[in-house]
C-alpha cells in the first residue's frame, strides 16, 4: 500500500472511532481527523508535566508523540508522517 493510501486509511478510521464515541464535549458533532489530532496534541489530558497555566480550570499539555502513538497503536515514525500530511493541509 503507498504511503498515502496508508495515511488516508487511518485518518478514516480515527474520524470514525471518535465519531462513534459519541463524547463531543470537545468537539464538533462530527469530528475530522485535524480536530482530533489538534485536540490530543495540544488540549488532553490534564498533565502534570505542564508548569504554565494554559485553562482556567487548569494545566493542559496534551499528550506527547509518544503517548499518543501509543493511545492510537501507531510507531512514532507514522505519527510524524500524519503530523506531516495535517501541515501539508493547513
């Protein structure tokens, strides 16, 4: 499978598992796979490891590459690809 292919495949598959949770508190109704990937990155979870206040009801780091490579069950290396493609986007 090309390298594209691979990564529309699994921006599919995160916009579907999110949608199906039904939790959009945070999101959209419908969420896209740049929200979510924003949202994890840079909004969840609450983290200790943050110093500088970024809420009002607290600290927010969001999780690291690694943290969420692991969250979704992907290498780090294919994050950086789906981190790449998003800024290819904007």
């Amino acid at each position: 499978m090309k390298k594209q292919e691979r990564i529309e495949r699994f921006r599919e598959q995160i916009q579907k598992t999110y949608r199906n949770r039904n939790n959009y508190q945070f999101f959209s109704c419908n969420p896209d796979f740049d929200e979510v990937l924003c949202y994890e990155m840079h909004s969840e979870p609450v983290n200790p490891r943050m110093r500088t206040k970024t809420r009002n009801d607290g600290f927010c780091t969001g999780l690291t590459f690694r943290e969420l490579a692991e969250k979704w069950g992907i290498s780090v290396a294919f994050l950086g690809e789906l981190i790449a493609d998003h800024c290819k986007k904007l």
